[in-house]
C-alpha cells in the first residue's frame, strides 16, 4: 500500500507541478501546507480506485482561482474542511475519504493536507488526470457524478452553496463569487460513492506524481539522462504505460499573462537554435503546443515546460524570457478521450477551432 | 384592514412606481404579474407592523437585477417560491408571511404575487421606505435582522445559498451570480420573526403606495392640482406626515445610461425655460438632486421624477430627451436617517462625496 510521508513529500511535490501541465501554481506552497500536516501525522493512506468499498463516500476538494493569486493568497486547509462540513450537512451524511479533483498543482496537494488533518484515508486517482482551468472538465461530470452540492468557502467564515444539476452552470455562478473572494475560493464538490469512486476516476494519479518526481530526481543525481528522457523513459513502463514525445528544446522568447475573470490567461513563445518556434497558449494549464504553425499535441494531452537544467516544472505564472526549457508531450489516458469527454474537455472546450487529435497519431518529423 | 384587490391594483401600481424614485422597472409588468394572480384570489390581506404576532415568521422576496434587464426578462413569481422553500429548507421552519424588501418598483409587487399565490399574508411595510440597488441597503439590516439564508434562484431550478453575517457581503457575492443567471435573480433573504418585524420595518409602505396612487389619480380625475402639488397636499397628512418639495420643473436634456455589473447607472440632466440646470444622478434609483450645481436633496430622501402631463412615475430607464417632467423631493421617515442608516443608505454608500442633509432643512430659494 502507497503512502505519501516526508520521506517522499518532495518527488511527490515535483510531480504535481509537472502534472499541472503548467497550472496549479507554486508547488513550493504545497510543499509547505502538506509538510505542515506529515509533521504531526506521519503519513496519509492511499487507496487504490479500484479497491474502494462500498461504503466510503468521498469529497472533493479543491481550489478556485488564478494560480497567479494563490502565490499571495494562500490557499487554508482549515477554509477547505469547512467547506466540507457545509457540504456534509446539505448531503446529511458524514465523508470519510478524500478525493483530488486534479492531479497536478497545489490542487494536487491539497486534498492531502485535507485528509492528514482530519485522519482521512486519500482516494489514488483523481478527475482530471491532470490540471483543468474549469470544474466541469472532469471525468467525475462526463462519467456521471453530481457536482452539487458545489460549497464555495473563504478565510471569512462565508460559504456559498451552488445547487445546480449542470457542472458548468456551477463553475459559472462560482467564478465570480471566487473573485469576490479575493480571487481564490475554497471549493467542496462532487460527493461520491465508492462504486462512483471505481468508474469514474483516473486511477492511480497520486502514485502517479510520486513516481514522475522520483525519475526527474533519479535523472538528476545520475546524470545520464535528462529530465525529459527519464519521463519518457518511466512512461513506456508507466501503470498503465503512454506514449510521450519529446515536443521542443529551446528558450523562452515571448510570454503574454493576463490575471482576469479568475484566471490567468496567455500564451507563451519558444525559439530554438535553428530557427523553429513553438507557441503553446494557456488557460491557467497549457492548452495546445504548435510547432511552426502545426499543432503537435492539444488538450487534452499533457503538455509540461521542464527547466532544461533541473527539470522541474515551469508554471504559466513562472514563465519569463530567457529561461530555457524542454518541452514534454504526454497521451491522456483513454477514459479522458471518450467522445463525452472530448465535448468537456477537447480543443473547442478551450476556445481552440480544431479537433482533437492524440498525440500518437500526429505526424511527426522533430523540431530541428 | 387594508387589502389589496382588483379595484386598487391600478392605484398601488402608480404608487410602487413613484416609490421606486426611478428604479424598480416597468410597473407595467408587475401590474401583469399581481393582476393574474388576484384573478384567481381576489385579494391579499395586510398586515400593519406593529400588529405583527410573535408567531409571524416572514420572509423578504425580491429580484436582483438592472431594471433595464426585468423589461425584457420578466420575474417568475414560481422561481421566486421555490427560493422561498429553499430558505425554509436551511431554516427548518415555514414562512407563514411575506415581506416586501422595498416599497417602490417591481420588487414592491413580488411578494404581493407571490403571498397571493400561497395565500399568505403580507406585512404592511418594507425595508427602504422607497427602492434601493443593494440587498445591504435595507432597515433590516442595520436594524439588526440577518440577511442569511441569502438564497437565489432562476427560472432553471437551479439555487445559489450564501451564508454570511454580512449582508454587504451576501451583494456583493450575489450580484455577479445575477448577471451569471441572466441578469436577474429571485432572492428571498432577510427572514423576520414577529419581534423584527415591528422593529425593523419602515410601516405602512404598502398602504402607503396605495394612497400615492390614489392621489395621483385623483389629481388627475379632478384636474385642479397637478400629481406633484397632489402629493404635496397628500404628504402634509399622511402617517406620518412628511416633509416634500417640488424641486424642478423643466424638461429631459440628456440622458446617459450604462447597464453594466448588474446595475443601470448614469445621470439625467433637466433644464427649464429660464435657463435653470438640475443634474441627478443614478444607481438603479435616483440619489442626488443639484439645482445649478447646489444639491437640493439626496439619499435617502425620495427624489421622484413625474410625467408633467399624467403625473405617473418615469424610470430610469425610460428617461428620454424631451420629457417633461416634474422632480419631487420627499423627506424619508426617521428610521431611514439614523447614524447606523446613513452609514449604510447615505450619500457616500453612493460614491457622492457629502453629508447627508435631510430636506426640510436645505436652504431654498426655488428654480427659478
């Protein structure tokens, strides 16, 4: 049985950020928060989705916001578990495992700050697989689970509390009470069975962060691969195994950043030495990489941006010229690319006017 | 026992008009809503505060929203009751009346609609003496009664449930959630126990719609005072009396009007036949009246601008080059202008950067 402890907190940490597809904001925040809890518990619980009982009921939690405001504001696992209890009450029933709603970002971490305070097993899977900038773009909406009650809660005592049949009704009540909020709210949602857990989860994503922060780590201290190489490497054997390429290697030549409507929104610019350029636009997460003017990967396939030197992720809201990067395109898993997923999450959910095509399937020719 | 039927529906709706001072939307529309249900049953029992059992239990009903929106988008008596249930449901407890939010405007006839469609009773008097923008702007609140439950709900079934202390901060989460809904929003908030009621509440509101509406109409059966010279007369005996001033007499010069964030705001400007300028200003409402740059009246005194000819209530958004038109002055009663009152009802609530300065006592030397 996996556990997250001190121990591995950190290649767990570097993980997520690389899982936040560029979203989820200062992993060094969660590290923070989550060592926090390790100190006085020691240790938090996985179980896999596929061994979940009937009888668990688990919650969501996440926050609400533009990444670029949780470096300021914080996110409070006190606020989190207040939300919860909220949501408790409207259900009538008690949750007794936690469950993360992404895999990448502080929203990665803190449902285990979550679950550390309040003694709760942690469910290894999560809704998006991933980062998402929305709370509709989740396996949990498209497979089935009910996102209401849908609790919004801030450091003030107030909470908000969404009825509503429709994800993306939620999320859009919700956003602009979060920037009422002060730009980040606390969210409690998608309450769900153990059998909801089974079918409806990207499973073994927390494992999942552990063993990607370990190969960039183990890449580092070995120094025959870089950090890209040993991600590649570790995804041909991954549970299950997925394809992943190599998209760029070059530098930081041009970032566009907007903070708006609680999100951070703009794309950012590559060039390498022989003249090709990438250009990968983001919402919160990065969303499409095209290499001269051709699309290599799209939503929703995993696109990272790693520090060439460290391999560490590099988020929308770290991004600045000059930095050099390699560029990581990594296959969804197939419940992610059902045509019920692809109308929540594919290219056209994100503004993008193209279809969906996995990242496999793209012709390829290299970057130089 | 006052009641509202059939026979002085026409009257109370000319009365909500001119209560509104400018906000509250076409009366037309509400003198619809309320006319279908008193076809059905046939009047609606008042209640004066002061006779407000220790068994009441009321709840306030009433849209959020710019009046620019309710024109094309008309309030739902049903949407507004299943927000009601969803309050009792917080609570634990039936509402066994209705209380109307403000004494002017479509939010003056709700919760007759809705009280006449659960044959409930409904309480004789409001919480702002006229119509305000803001759900915090309310007796109720500073008097001491909570806003939370907050509930809103569209015409979707879908419900929005703010819990707060703070009914400035119930708006302010709340507004962008009613734009989000289209524009407007069916609130029920601020519930009453009989104690509040008799405490908290600007009496007799209801009834007092009803005779403003009456001397209008009056006025213009007879033909021997204009509307505004008729409520003058009215004022001087109503309970209780009050102070009002014709302030202006001229007509509509310009008009410059934004529905924008859930508000209409922008400002009229008046001129006479000797050369006189009269500026006001307005959120939702009319808040400020200037003669030649001097301010001769301001929130929360009643400012009401009056056809010249019919002597019926012209709404911000129905102000239009030309118009002529008569400016009422009222005095609002002395619960309106407590310390604890202008604090939240005062000028400076609406960005006008004075004191508040009741009507009677500004010095006047006429508009011409």
């Amino acid at each position: 049985m996996t556990e997250i402890n001190l121990d591995n907190l950190e290649d767990f940490i570097r993980g997520t950020a690389i899982l936040g597809t560029g979203g989820g904001g200062d992993p060094y925040i969660g590290s923070l928060m989550l060592k926090q809890e390790l100190d006085k518990c020691g240790s938090i619980q996985l179980i896999d989705p596929k061994d979940a009982s009937d009888d668990l009921f688990a919650v969501s939690v996440a926050c609400m916001g533009a990444p670029t405001v949780f470096v300021e504001k914080i996110p409070n696992t006190q606020t989190a578990i207040e939300g919860m209890r909220r949501a408790e009450k409207e259900l009538g029933r008690k949750f007794n495992a936690v469950i993360p709603l992404e895999a990448g970002g502080l929203n990665a971490t803190l449902p285990l700050a979550v679950a550390a305070r309040l003694g709760l097993p942690l469910v290894d899977g999560d809704g998006m697989g991933r980062a998402f900038p929305e709370f509709q773009m989740t396996t949990f909406n498209f497979c089935g689970v009910k996102c209401a009650p849908f609790v919004m809660s801030d450091d003030f005592g107030n909470t908000v509390v969404i009825d509503t049949e429709d994800a993306a009704r939620a999320e859009a009540y919700g956003r602009p009470v979060c920037v009422k909020m002060g730009g980040i709210a606390q969210i409690a949602s998608y309450a769900m069975t153990g059998q909801e857990i089974r079918t409806c989860t990207v499973p073994r994503t927390v494992s999942l962060a552990l063993e990607i922060g370990r190969a960039v780590r183990e890449a580092r201290v070995k120094g025959e691969q870089n950090a890209a190489e040993a991600l590649i490497s570790y995804f041909e054997t991954s549970n299950p195994p997925r394809f992943s390429r190599l998209l760029f290697d070059g530098k930081v030549e041009d970032v566009i950043r907007e903070s708006a409507d609680g999100w951070v929104r703009g794309q950012v610019s590559l060039a390498n030495d022989t003249g090709n350029k990438m250009e990968i636009p983001f919402q919160n997460e990065f969303s499409r990489a095209r290499l001269d003017g051709k699309t290599v990967a799209i939503n929703p396939d995993l696109i990272m941006i790693l520090d060439r030197e460290t391999g560490e992720a590099i988020t929308t809201e770290t991004l600045r010229y000059g930095q050099r990067v390699r560029v990581l395109g990594v296959a969804s898993v197939p419940i992610m690319r059902t045509p019920e997923a692809l109308k929540v999450i594919g290219p056209r959910a994100f503004g993008l006017d193209e279809d969906f095509c996995a990242l496999e399937n793209i012709a390829w020719n290299g970057s130089d």
